[in-house]
C-alpha cells in the first residue's frame, strides 16, 4: 500500500506582521436563509465537507498538493483525490487505509499532527460508500441571519486551517487551534484578509474557503468574537 504520509510543513508566511486593518464587514446577508439544495437528504457534500477536509489536513504546502505531493500523491481536486478512491468500497480505496492506519510509521496524519476525527473520517467513509461523486449540496444555502458561535467559527477553523497553524507546525508563527489563537491573528495577523486573500497570502493555500464559511467567520468578528 502507498503510504499517505505528511512532511513536515514549511512555513507559508502567508499572515501579515503589521496591525490588523479589517475590510468592512456588512451586517446584512443577501441571501441568509435559502434553502435550496441540488442534493438529496444524507447526501455528503465533497466540496462543502469533505475536500476541506482532505485540504486541510493533508494537502499542505510540502504534503501532498501540486505539483509535488509527497510519495507522489496529490489530494488537493476532486480529480486526484478520486485517484486514491475507489467509489462504493471505502475497504479497497487507497486514501481510507490511511487515514486508518494504527502504524504509527503508516497513519495518515503522521503522529503529532493534527488528526481527522472519528466523525471526519465516517463522513469520508460515507462519501466513499455513495460512490465518491463530486457532490456540491450547499446550492445557495448559507444561512449567516444569526451571528454564529465561537464553535461554529472554530469548527471551520479547525477543518482547514490547523494542519499548518497548530503544534508541531505552527507556520507563520501563527497558532489556530485554540479562542486565544484565533482571536489574536484576527487582532494582530490580518486573518479575514488572510481568508479573501487581501494583504496577505491565500489561506488556506490550497485553495479558499469557501463564501458561506468565510462570512461565518466575519460576523463572528463583527459581533466582537464571543466565546
């Protein structure tokens, strides 16, 4: 078996060191509360749940993203993903064995790094098993009428931003795995121009997070980040 293993990560300095200078954020959402969906109930959303994921704990700079993943694997697409997966049998698909490896010499993430969750790697498992398609179920939906919680914030933090801002790689010198971590690169690190790729870098740098997500997080700030 192709062992998914993760390098270390160098550092992508991609926060600003200046003071925080935030675009202004408006209050009203356009489209807070559409419902529409292109997929069916207990569908799994690729784009929207699982290829951040994958993005966010796998395909860091110096892991496995283009056009050099490590060991030669590349998981930042659906189209290179789908290359170590093979649809409808999750037991037989190259990316699970890893992501479940016990080994500590095999596992992916390698000891010490961030891990998907139990919950992380079911939705994996399920997306596998319903045949591994290139779902975008969020249509239109994005529902931000209420100011979102600290949890809310912090799970899609958490999702696709500490394979490279927690311990042992904290690139940029910039800790995201935590309410003080978050709150300071949002105070002193430019982190909503860090998300829009304004001033800074594009975090995460395989790609940007999606709009829904990204103006989660901003009303979060808007509403003076509560805890």
């Amino acid at each position: 078996m192709r062992i998914l293993s993760v390098a270390i990560i160098a550092s992508v300095g991609w926060f600003a060191s200046t003071g925080c200078e935030h675009d202004p954020i408006n209050p009203v959402d356009p489209n807070p509360t559409d419902t529409t969906s292109p997929c069916d109930p207990g569908t799994v959303d690729f784009k929207n749940e699982v290829l951040p994921l994958i993005t966010g704990k796998c395909a860091m700079p110096g892991c496995h993203n283009s056009p050099n993943g490590e060991d030669g694997v590349v998981l930042d697409s659906y189209a290179k993903i789908l290359r170590e997966v093979s649809p409808g049998r999750p037991n037989n698909s190259e990316l699970w064995e890893s992501i479940t490896e016990t080994d500590p010499d095999k596992m992916m993430p390698p000891p010490g790094y961030p891990q998907l969750t139990p919950a992380e790697k079911e939705l994996i498992r399920q997306w596998i098993l319903q045949g591994a398609k290139e779902t975008d179920c969020a249509g239109n939906v994005c529902d931000t009428a209420a100011t979102p919680s600290f949890a809310e914030a912090n799970a899609i933090i958490q999702a696709q931003c500490v394979g490279c801002h927690a311990y042992p790689n904290v690139s940029g010198n910039v800790t995201l795995d935590s309410y003080l971590g978050i709150k300071n690169a949002v105070e002193n690190n430019n982190l909503l121009g860090a998300l829009k790729g304004v001033g800074s870098s594009q975090m995460p740098p395989s790609g940007a997070m999606n709009a829904c997500n990204q103006r989660k997080i901003a009303r979060w700030v808007a509403a003076g980040m509560p805890q």
